[in-house]
C-alpha cells in the first residue's frame, strides 16, 4: 500500500515573493510539517502543530483518505489605565492535510495522540486491492 499526500489548496506562482511575514501571518507557510515513518507493520505521521490545542485538532477517516483538520486563534489585547485599546491583535487560521491510507483501514485501526504540539498518528499496512487493479497511461 502507498501513502501519498493529496494536496487541497492551490498552487500560487507568487508564494516565494509573498512568503514573507510582512505578507503572511506568522506560522502560516509553516504549519503542519509532517514527517512520516515506514515501520515493518505500519506507518508513523508526526505532525506539528505549535501552539495548537488538542480540542483544535480533528481527524477524519473518508473514502481511504485520512484527514487532520487544525484551527488556531488567538487574541492580544491592550488596553491602556483607562480601558481604551492601544492596540489590538487577533490571528485565526486553519489547515488541513489529507493522506490516503487505503479503503481496507479503518478508525479502529488508527491510534493517533497529541503531546507537546505534536500529533502522532500509527496507520497499520493494508493489502488495498484497488492499487494492484492500477491501470497507467501512455504518457506521449
């Protein structure tokens, strides 16, 4: 069985000119950094998610496509001796990341724990029987 990342945002031609901080909010163009690991029986994802809280992280299971979904905010907020801001701050951003794992896995099979801004996800190797049915085509 292989694993592939499925790619669900865009691709922007202009994303090295704009990946600056001045243009992006801080963390952005970083989030969700994934490593994966081939054990003999399964497969290891290591996620981070700085600053994230567990209750901020879902994962899904769809159609053979593992999906970990993240949202973040977070509000900073001065105001002066007489209540009135001097300044105020807020970032809200989401992510989300999807991997195909196979038809044959299921949610049982997927143990997944959050520690220290980290989401650790074991997907067990199925035998996915529509991978050996690939048909390729003719590239001219």
């Amino acid at each position: 069985m292989d694993m592939m990342l499925v790619p669900r945002r865009n691709f922007d031609l202009f994303d090295d000119i704009f990946d600056d901080s001045f243009f992006m909010p801080k963390n952005d163009n970083k989030m969700m950094r994934t490593d994966i690991e081939e054990k003999d029986n399964n497969y290891e994802l290591a996620i981070d998610l700085p600053g994230m809280k567990k209750d901020n992280v879902k994962i899904s299971l769809e159609d053979g496509y593992l999906t970990v979904h993240a949202k973040q905010e977070s509000k900073n907020d001065e105001k002066d001796k007489h209540g009135k801001y001097i300044r105020r701050e807020r970032y809200y951003g989401e992510a989300s990341r999807s991997f195909y794992v196979g038809d044959e896995v299921t949610e049982e099979d997927i143990k997944a724990k959050f520690e220290d801004g980290t989401l650790k996800i074991e997907v067990p190797k199925k035998e996915n029987k529509q991978i050996k049915n690939k048909k390729y085509i003719e590239i001219k």
